[in-house]
C-alpha cells in the first residue's frame, strides 16, 4: 500500500534535504544543548561538592533532563513561528500565493501541510539531541518511557507554535509582520493570562479563583506540570494552593495528572482553531480574499 504525502509537505522536504540551512540549524541546536548540558552539569559538581551535599553526583544527575528539556523547550518555542510565519507571507511576497490556490489541494490541506513541514523540521532537531539527552537517562536512573512522553510535548508545541505562526501568516502579507505578531499572540497567551489571576488574587481576595483555569491554555504551566509530575509525582498545584485558595473546578483539575492531560487538551484544540482560521483565511471563496477590480495594490 503506497502512502500518500502531502503534496507542500513532500516539497519542503526536497527542498530542506538540498539546502545547507538545515545542517548548520542542526549545527547550532546541538551546540545550545552542548553548552547546556556542560553549564548545569559544572552547576552539579559545584553543587554536590558544597558542605550540605552528600556529594553523590550521580543522584543530582537526573536534573540534567529537566534543565535540557526546557533548553529544547525554549528554542522550538523561538524558532516554530519564524519556520512557519513565512509559509503564507511567503508565497505572496514571491507572487506564487495565487499559483498554490490553483492546485487540487483544499487550503486546509495547504495549511495542515506547512504545519506538518514544520513539526517535522523540529523533529529532525529533537531527535538529533536525543544522544544528549539520553546521558540523563543512562547516568541518573530514569525511566526511558518519560523521553517518550517528552517527545509527544515537543510535537504539540511545535503544532501549537507552528498554527500561531501559519494563522498570522495568512493575515499578514510580510514575512517579517508575521513574525511580529506571532510574538504577540505568544505575549497574550504566555504572559497575559497570568494577569487575571494576579488581579484577582491582590486585589478581590486570598485566592485566584477559578481565574486559573485561563493557565489551561498556557504551554509555561503544561511544562511544568510535565516536570513536575515526571521528577515527583506530584502535582504543582499541590503543595502551593489549599482547597480554599481556588475554584472548585480548578481545584478538582490539580488532583493527579489530569491537569496536564486537560490542559494538553486544550492547547491542542487552539491549535485546530488557529488552523482553521489559516484555512478560511487563505480560502479564495472568501470574501476578504477575493481582490475586488479597480483596487490598487
């Protein structure tokens, strides 16, 4: 049985395959891990050699998987939308954006396909650090099937990342606005849902309420909760907020890992309607889309 690749997702393969820009981005994401990697594990000689240490090295050597992962966490999360915010804008500062739409392929084809290109972009990055991060596994005990569920938390960030990046893409018709935007949608979303809880938890009265439920959609508090639940077990609502401080629906998602699974959840459903939008966006029936005669460019 031959399987069928989409069509954008077979031509950014060829074209990424010839180019040296993949080999020299590999290049650099192996040197920010390595550079990583040597920083925390002097962090950990200098820390287990310290007077309260039991000065086991070994034991401390664990932390190297969370101090790597967030590395490879911030960089898909830096660069996602700068491979993807260029994917529409792209092909209309090179005039082809009317070609694509001549295809047989639906413009949610064209946009799950961009996304695709990226995710497995990422992929290639990820999987060439594995032997980096394998040496928290090899030298600190962990068990193997957690660098699995790591891996399924970078392709939902880069699908995340990636449909901000193609959503703002097809709004903007330069490269460079849409990086910026992106940006912008990252500042609503990272920073911006923090503000209510604050608010309310300064100013109303002790607790954030059910403000917190706004951190579902939040990647800062999915990855943490990750790595919480990973290195302790525990949850990381569990040991700061009592049952009077929140909701009772917050309080009822912070017992066990359903947080985590509800919160990926739902950072995977703002994804589907961000692509969504990229698809009705790009979508030439639209109305917006259709450049009415007599208007000048």
């Amino acid at each position: 049985m031959r399987v069928r690749w989409n069509p954008i997702v077979k031509k950014d393969l060829q074209i990424a395959a010839r180019s040296m820009r993949i080999s020299w981005g590999l290049f650099a994401y192996e040197a920010v891990l390595t550079m990583t990697f040597l920083l925390a594990l002097a962090v950990i000689q200098q820390q287990t050699g310290s007077f309260y240490s039991d000065g086991n090295v070994y034991h401390h050597l664990i932390y190297l998987f969370p101090v790597l992962a967030i590395a490879q966490v911030c960089i898909v999360t830096l660069i996602v939308p700068v491979i993807t915010a260029s994917s529409i804008s792209g092909e209309k500062e090179r005039q082809t954006f009317d070609i694509m739409l001549t295809t047989c392929m639906s413009p949610f084809s064209i946009v799950l396909g961009k996304v695709v290109s990226a995710v497995i972009h990422i992929l290639f990055y990820v999987v060439g650090g594995l032997p980096i991060m394998a040496l928290s596994f090899v030298v600190g005990g962990m068990d193997w099937s957690n660098l699995f569920y790591f891996i399924l938390t970078i392709v939902l960030l880069s699908v995340f990342s990636g449909s901000i990046g193609i959503f703002c893409s097809s709004v903007c018709r330069k490269s460079i606005s849409a990086v910026v935007l992106s940006y912008v949608f990252y500042f609503v979303i990272f920073v911006l849902t923090f503000i209510p809880a604050i608010i309310k938890g300064l100013f109303v009265n002790k607790g954030a309420g059910e403000t917190m439920l706004l951190w579902l959609v939040n990647p800062i508090i999915f990855f943490e909760e990750f790595f919480m639940q990973i290195m302790s077990g525990e949850s990381l609502f569990a040991g700061n907020f009592e049952k009077g401080d929140v909701g009772f629906l917050t309080f009822q998602l912070a017992r066990g890992k359903t947080w985590m699974f509800v919160s990926g959840a739902c950072i995977l459903l703002l994804s589907v309607l961000f692509l969504l939008a990229a698809a009705w966006k790009v979508n030439p029936m639209h109305t917006s889309s259709v450049r009415r005669p007599g208007k000048k460019k």
